[in-house]
C-alpha cells in the first residue's frame, strides 16, 4: 500500500505537517511519501492568469503523486476560519487539468491548531471541498492546542486520549482498506 501524507501548508515549521508526519507512520503502508506544499508554489490561480502561462507542469506534479498513492493523509491548516490559500491554490490549478484531483482515493482527513478548536473550521471547509474533487473521506480527526499536545521532539502526539483516538481511527481505517 503506498500512502501520500502532506498538509494544506505553506509553514517551514507546519504544524499539520508534524501531525500528518507522524499519522502516516502509524499506517502499515508499505511505502510512504511525505509532501510539502512549497515544492508545488504558483501563482494565485486565476482563469487570466492560466490563459497567461497554461496549465503548470507543478500541477501536474501534485497530481502524479496523488496519482501514485493508494491512500492520502491530508492536515489543513486554518486560516481566518478557512483553509489555507497554498493549499487552495495547488488544488485549483490542478483541477484544471483533472477535475478529480484527490482521484477518488480514501482520505484521512486532520487538522490541528494552537488553539483548542483544533482548526476544525478549516476541516469543515475541507469536508464540503475536497469530496467535489475526489476526495473520499473515510475519516477525520482533529488535535485542539497542539503545543500542549504533541511532542515536537518525539514526532508524536503526547496526550495519550487524543493519541489512542487518532490510532483507532487509523486501525479502521486500515482494516476497512483490507475489507
């Protein structure tokens, strides 16, 4: 099984990086590929700008990956209760190229925060967007107040409560890929 992780972040020090890092260890995935979204950087998306320059071959890129992958791990970040314009922005010039970027793969869908709403706005948002562009979201897990929570050192999630929620749900995740 080949599993594509990354988060909807432009952040050298991503913090939904972290988390989705250390989700897609926890998978029994026989490969595994950790993205980040500044190796895929355009322009802001619009039609006068793909008039401009056609459709990037970055775009095409991202969607290779997604492409290659038999499953994807995805943290949004938040941003003014929504998800962030890097991550927007890689998709939207994507999907004019394929409309079903995420190629109707299973989704592991996360999110995480300082705060103690664990950027579950931007998760919501991601619930209604994603799935028009393929997006199958078999599942969702959100990790409030995260330098509370996770071990930046360890690479994982400190809170045993929310630790052991996060490994169930990839257990079922898991078991109903085999299934």
């Amino acid at each position: 099984m080949k599993l594509l992780a990354f988060a909807g972040s432009s952040s050298t020090k991503s913090i939904n990086k972290q988390l989705a890092a250390y989700a897609a260890s926890l998978f029994d995935a026989a490969e595994t590929e950790i993205l980040d979204l500044n190796d895929f950087e355009l322009p802001l998306f619009s039609v006068d700008k793909e008039k401009k320059i056609g459709q990037p071959p970055v775009a095409r890129t991202f969607l290779d990956k997604i492409e290659w992958a038999d499953m994807l791990v995805i943290s949004v970040a938040e941003h003014n209760a929504g998800m962030t314009v890097a991550f927007k922005n890689i998709y939207d010039w994507a999907s004019r190229q394929k409309k079903l970027v995420f190629d109707n793969k299973p989704v592991l869908l996360l999110s995480t925060s300082p705060g103690g709403y664990g950027a579950k706005n931007a998760l919501e948002a991601a619930k209604i967007s994603l799935p028009r562009y393929g997006a199958d979201i078999r599942a969702e897990f959100s990790l409030p107040k995260f330098q509370e929570n996770f071990d930046v050192e360890a690479g994982k999630i400190s809170n045993k409560e929310f630790d052991d929620a996060l490994k169930d749900i990839i257990r079922n995740f898991e078991h109903e890929q085999k299934a």
